[in-house]
C-alpha cells in the first residue's frame, strides 16, 4: 500500500488536540498490514505515517489483538497433497527420513519433494 494514501486515511482520525482515534476496522487491518511488510526502521515508518511511536503502537497493538479475535478473515490455508508414486513397492518406509524441528519426523519418498520442501522453507525464513 502507498504510504501517502494510509497517511491521508489516518489523518482523517485525527482530532483537534492532534490525537488519532480510529474508528474503522478496515483500517485497522490496513495498517497492520502495512507494519507486516514495512522494511525500513520503526522510526521511518512512524514518520511515514505521520504517528507518534506511542500512538502507533496502540493502533498496532489493537490490530493484533482486532485479528487473535477474528475482526479480519483469516488467510485461506492451502493444503498440499503429494501423489503417492505409481509403483506398487512398499511404500511404508520412505527413503529420506530427516528430523525437523521439536522431534518432528518428515519422510520424503523421492528427492525432488525435499529440495521442493527446503525451497519453500528457506522463502518463508527469509
């Protein structure tokens, strides 16, 4: 989202003595998802917003707890389904075993859904 644009909503929140009190859920979740995508400091996104760090904290601080509660639709999950291989071997035991994180077990049956696994988990840490 253009910041300008966020900005010019957010100050039609603001009142005489220049508190910002907003009223619109829709906003809320504008504004969160803008935090969430922010790539510079805070402070730059402060500014851009034309918030003071404490009110914007509130706002963000609202607009989490606004989406723990289901103020906002969730994201769709998408399941993933692997086809099983078209060989009638014994599928039970899987060639490539490896330990994941909290003593979590994956099995892969062929190689390419690993590096495809590994390429989409190094996407979302990075």
């Amino acid at each position: 989202m253009d910041m300008e644009i966020l900005r010019k909503k957010i100050s039609t929140f603001r009142g005489k003595s220049g508190r910002v009190r907003i009223t619109d859920d829709q906003l809320y979740m504008e504004i969160l998802s803008a935090w969430e995508q922010w790539s510079g400091t805070t402070k730059d996104f402060y500014k851009s917003v034309g918030v003071s760090k404490t009110g914007m904290a509130g706002i963000i601080g609202k607009a989490k707890r606004m989406r723990r509660e289901g103020h906002f639709p969730v994201e769709t999950f998408k399941e993933v389904r692997v086809e099983s291989p078209t060989t009638s071997e014994d599928n039970s035991k899987s060639p490539i075993t490896m330990k994941w994180e909290r003593g979590r077990v994956i099995r892969f049956s062929q190689v390419d859904q690993l590096v495809e696994f590994l390429n989409k988990v190094e996407k979302k840490v990075a």
